[in-house]
C-alpha cells in the first residue's frame, strides 16, 4: 500500500472528524470557488462590453452547461459514492471495476451530449428563450463551450470525483482550480487581443473550452502517474456487477437529476423574466452567477462530507458517519450567515463589477438582495440530498430532489410571476426553500431512526 492509500485510510477511520472534513473539504471548497470564479470571468468580461445581450446571450447557455454538471453526476456521484463504500465495505476489487466503468461512461455521454447539442442548437436556444438579439452571441457561446467542451467537461468532474471518493481531494482541487485559474488568464486574451470587436463572447467560449481540454488531460496524467489501486482506464478487470451498476444508477441518476432539475428551474425563471425584458434577463443572469458563491461553498463541503460518511456507513461506523454530517452542516450554516449579511451590504458594488448599465445594475441589485435570503435553507436542502447520497439511498435522495424541484420550486415561480411579476420571481426561491428545508429535515430524521433501531447497514 502506497503513501497515499495509507493517508487516505487514516482520513476515512482514524483521524479526528472536524480535521478530517477539512482535509477533505478544503480542497474541494477552493476548485469550488475558482471554478465558480472561472465562470463567472466569462460574464465579467462579457460585461465590459457593457452589451446586456451579450451578457443575456452568455446567461442563456448556462442552463445547457449545467446538464453538463448533471451527467458528470451520474459517473461521478453515483461511481464515486459506491466507489467509498465499497472500499468501507473492503471490497478493492470491485471498487475497482467501477472506477473503470465510471471513466468510460462519463466520456461515451460528453459525446452524445455534445453531438446532440450541436445538431438541435436553434431550437434549443430559442426555447431557451434567445430573441433575435441575443440568439447569435448565445450560439458562438454554446458551440466552444458545449459542442467542443462537453467531453471533456464531464470527464473531468468525474475523474475528479472518483479522486476525492479514494481520499485524494487535494489532487482533485488542484486539477479542477488549476483549470480554473487557467480559464481566467485566457479570456481576456482571446477576448480582447486575438479576436476583433463584437467578438469578446466567442473568445470567452473559445478560452472556457481550452482550458477544460487541459483539464481533462491533467486528470488523466495524473491518475497514470498515481497507479492507485482502484482508478484506472481499462475494462480488463470486467464490468460491474449488477447489483453494483444497479447501485450506481440508484444514485447516480438522482444525483444527475438534481442538477437537471436545477438547471429547468434556471430555465423557466429565464423564460418567465425574459417575458419581462431583454433587462431584466441580463439582470438575473448575473445575479444567478453572483449568488452561487455560499452555494459553491456548500457543495464543497458536501462533497467532502460525501466519502467520509459513505465510507463509515459500509464500515459500519455509524457515530462516526453522523459526526461528519453534523460538522459539515454546522460549517455551512456558518458560512451561509455570514455570505447573507455581505450580499445584503454590497449587492450594488457586486453587479456593478459585471456591468455598468444602470438600469440591469438596479434591478440585479434588488434581485441579489432577496434570493439571497434563501441561503441557510437551500444549503440544508443540499446537505440531505449529499447525506443520503453517500448511505446508498438513492430512492431517497429521488424523492427529495423530485419534491424540490418539481413539485415546489417550480410551481412557485409560475405562482410567484403570476401575483407578484418579476419581483414575485425573486421571492419564490426564499419561500420554496423553507418549505423544502423543513420536509428534507423530516425525512432525514426519520431515516436515522431507522438506522441506529437496526444498527446495521441497510
């Protein structure tokens, strides 16, 4: 056993828990932040052509880019977190069989996806709401970003993935910051140097597509030059069982699907504000960016959290598993007061640093200051979905992710037009969210009953 497998092991079981989250969450939390900084460089320096559609044109492919997030999820979450609970379990072997499969899976979707995206890229983009304005500026986006960037966008996250879930999160954060970083140094050069005037969101795309080609190919370095025991590319050692692909899908697909859903949820609020005006859809486009940065956190910590309480589920270490749970979401609650109390006091100087247009700046402030609001209640939302993700209970983490999305959000935002107008549409995500915390808070209660009665591994 190498000197990584043995820290990793001394992580999952022996050291204190508030040390070990952070071990495995900081990392995760900095890629999380330079990748949220990366993303929003691209409407940063959109920006600075102070064009809102330009800036309408960049927000309405960000919808697409999060189907991204929701196949990688599939590989990742649903490899990753049985990955863990294998190696809880002591089963390397089989862990191993599905880190391979979790590789390949990943590639073979960022094709199709990509293929799919490029062949339906009209009327894709106008139901995502694209007018004669912004439809152009998003197509240049979409085509570097998404037809070019898909492959190797979702390979990525899920290398990345399967990394932090043998414990080797640092690796993970490097890569996918080290992209970031590398994104941000690009864009001004091919934005406003390379490409000529009127050309900056093609060269945004162009520098976001680069550097996750970069990405992709450190990942897969680096992993060759790990040789662990469990991450590898061929297919030699078999597939999956099918109890373990069953596994896989349980939880994958409702990891996926949260970010699907998430990203409908994106599409109706911009369909719903577009019907408002050109304005205001640059307005919540920048707000949606802006505000992701205490969502960006959370899901650093959940991510952190994942392995750990995975890995002490299967080993049967139930204390253990429910002390990561509950330093993860002390943290995050921590965080997300803080993050509301900064929002409230420089919304204006946050949008003003993305555009200068007075009227989108106006409303992208009043907008920032409400949505925020939602913070503390959508990370507790986040944090249940991660938890039972992580025990296997897939069903579960369905039900809650459906319950969000489709039967709560959603629904709220149509509500929340139709009494209140654009304004009713940044309220719906605060009045969602707190019906949406408490039902996750019942089920996770219930299901933990459940688990320390039986005191076995369900």
């Amino acid at each position: 056993m190498g000197a990584n497998d043995e820290r990793s092991k001394e992580i999952f079981e022996v050291m204190p828990v508030p040390k070990a989250l952070a071990a495995m969450a900081i990392p995760t939390v900095i890629s999380q932040l330079i990748m949220l900084i990366y993303n929003m460089a691209d409407t940063f320096y959109v920006g600075r052509t102070n064009n809102p559609y330009m800036v309408a044109g960049a927000a309405l492919i960000l919808p697409i880019f999060n189907v991204c997030i929701a196949v990688a999820n599939i590989a990742g979450a649903g490899g990753g977190t049985l990955i863990a609970r294998l190696l809880g379990a002591d089963e390397p072997q089989n862990a191993r069989r599905v880190g391979s499969f979790s590789i390949w899976f990943s590639v073979f979707c960022g094709l199709f996806f990509a293929v799919l995206t490029g062949i339906f890229m009209r009327p894709l983009l106008m139901l995502l709401g694209a007018s004669e304005q912004t439809f152009e500026f998003a197509r240049q986006y979409a085509t570097c970003v998404i037809v070019v960037g898909a492959t190797p966008t979702i390979a990525s996250m899920t290398m990345s993935n399967l990394l932090r879930n043998v414990g080797l999160s640092k690796q993970a954060g490097f890569a996918i910051s080290m992209g970031g970083v590398i994104n941000i140094i690009l864009d001004p050069l091919f934005m406003f140097v390379l490409l000529p005037p009127g050309r900056e969101i093609l060269g945004a795309g162009i520098a976001t597509a680069l550097s996750n080609v970069i990405t992709c190919t450190y990942l897969l370095v680096t992993i060759l030059r790990l040789n662990n025991p469990v991450l590898h590319f061929s297919l030699r050692d078999g597939m999956p069982s099918a109890a373990h692909l069953a596994s896989f899908f349980g939880v994958g697909v409702p990891a996926a699907l949260g970010p699907f859903l998430f990203d409908l949820d994106y599409i109706v609020l911009d369909r719903l504000m577009a019907a408002h005006s050109d304005i205001a859809l640059a307005a919540i486009g920048i707000v949606l960016k802006v505000e992701r940065l205490p969502l960006n956190i959370g899901i650093g910590l959940c991510l952190g959290m994942v392995p750990l309480a995975a890995y002490n589920y299967s080993a049967g270490n139930l204390p253990r598993m429910q002390a990561v749970l509950h330093a993860a979401r002390t943290a995050g609650i921590a965080i997300s007061v803080g993050s509301i109390a900064l929002y409230e006091l420089f919304a204006p100087f946050l949008i003003r640093v993305f555009i200068g247009d007075a009227a989108t700046v106006a409303l992208g402030t009043d907008f920032l200051r409400i949505r925020v609001l939602a913070t503390i209640m959508m990370f507790l939302s986040f944090i249940y979905v991660h938890y039972f993700q992580a025990l296997g209970q897939g069903k579960t983490a369905l039900f809650l992710v459906v319950m969000r999305w489709l039967m709560i959000n959603i629904p709220m935002l149509f509500l929340m037009d139709r009494l209140f107008g654009m304004y009713g549409l940044a309220w719906s995500q605060l009045v969602s969210d707190v019906m949406v915390a408490f039902l996750s808070w019942l089920i996770y209660r219930r299901a933990m009953r459940r688990i320390h009665e039986a005191g076995v591994v369900l």
